[in-house]
C-alpha cells in the first residue's frame, strides 16, 4: 500500500511540475495561477496544498527534483572507464545533456522565473555538488589547494550555469559534447589561451607547450 500511495504522489507531483512549466513558458510565472496549474494538471485545489505551500514553493520542488534526477546517476558517470582526462570531463558532458532533455524545465530556472529563487536554488544546489567533486580530487590527489575550494567551486558553477543559460535557449549551433568541450579547454588552458591571445596552455594543461619562438 505503501509503495501505491508514493507512486500516486510522486505522480501528482509530476503532474503539477510540468503543468507548471508549461504555464510559465506559456504565460510567464507572475500570471499563473493556481486554479491554472490545478486545472492542467487534472488535480484537485485541495490536492495541490495538500503538496504545496504556493506556486512558488512547486517551483523549488521543480528544481531540487531535476537535480535530484541528475544526482541519482552521478556515481555511474563519474566511475565509468574514461581515463583521467574523461573523468573531469563526463560529468560536465552529463550535466548539459540532462539539460538538454528537460529543456523546458531548466529554461524556467535558468530565465529567473519566480524572482530568482529558483535560480538561486538551482546554482546552490551545482555549486555545493562541484564543492564535493573538488574536495573529493584533493583528497584523493593528496594536494592542498591553492585557492579556497569554496571560491574555486563557486567561479566554476557561475561559469558553467552561465554557459549553459545561454546555451539552453538554443541557436548557438553548439552540440552538448562540443560545449562540453569548450568548457573544459577554457578550464584547462585559461583564458588568455581560449581567448587566441596566448600560444601556450596553461601548467598543466592537456596539451604540451610549443617551443619558444627564436
């Protein structure tokens, strides 16, 4: 019986997300309303309180169950057979291809609807898994960090939601590999390098150096 009501619920609530999602890309966040998503989503008023506060408290559900979705495969990614240059680059790759396939969903986060909060909760929610994946590296690499992992977790993720804001709208003829890649060049070699404005990858760098110029 058990198993039969968490289904139901996690039905009902699939149902509101993406009736919501459907709405905001429609109408805008501000406009919906609640008889609206109810209505779209074939569920009773008192069904939707009895899950949520607001619309804005089924947006937040939005957003943690999309990262929730993309943390529940993590492992798998992050341990699979690549070599060490794939093992940095596989969960970026999954990150914007996961994106890819809940479009919708992600260009109501990334757009700032809601006044941000989902946004907010969206960028909290990469900076603290990119925060472990760093510490995790250290750990393992026996090094200690330069720069406070914390800045270095919060300058990627306001790189990586950034790009991937811009990218998610579409028409940048990018593939999710490609702005994967790019992404992890601009990472590598920095941002002179990326730029043109340097002949020479950074230390450490995926690639070597060419020789000195005579």
């Amino acid at each position: 019986m058990k198993v039969i009501e968490d289904r139901r619920v996690r039905r009902t609530r699939s149902a509101l997300g993406a009736a919501l999602v459907e709405l905001v890309l429609e109408k805008g966040f501000h406009t919906v309303t609640v008889d609206q998503l109810v209505e779209r989503a074939d569920v009773g008023r008192a069904t939707f309180y009895a899950h949520y506060r607001d619309k804005e408290d089924l947006l937040v559900w939005v957003v943690r169950d999309l990262a929730l979705d993309r943390v529940r495969v993590m492992p798998a990614v992050e341990q699979a057979d690549a070599g060490a240059e794939g093992i940095a680059e596989l969960p970026l790759l999954h990150l914007f291809q996961h994106a890819e396939r809940e479009r919708p969903a992600c260009q109501v986060i990334l757009r700032g609807e809601g006044d941000g909060r989902a946004l907010r909760e969206f960028t909290e929610i990469i900076g603290e898994l990119a925060g472990d994946v760093f510490r995790s590296r250290c750990r393992q690499a026996g090094v200690q960090p330069r720069v406070p992992l914390e800045v270095v977790a919060r300058a990627w993720t306001g790189e990586v939601v950034g790009v991937l804001s811009w990218w998610i709208e579409g028409g940048t003829g990018l593939s999710a590999a490609e702005v994967t890649r790019h992404l992890c060049d601009y990472s590598a070699y920095g941002r002179m390098w990326a730029s043109g404005l340097s002949d020479a990858p950074a230390l450490g760098s995926r690639e070597a150096a060419p020789p000195p110029r005579t």
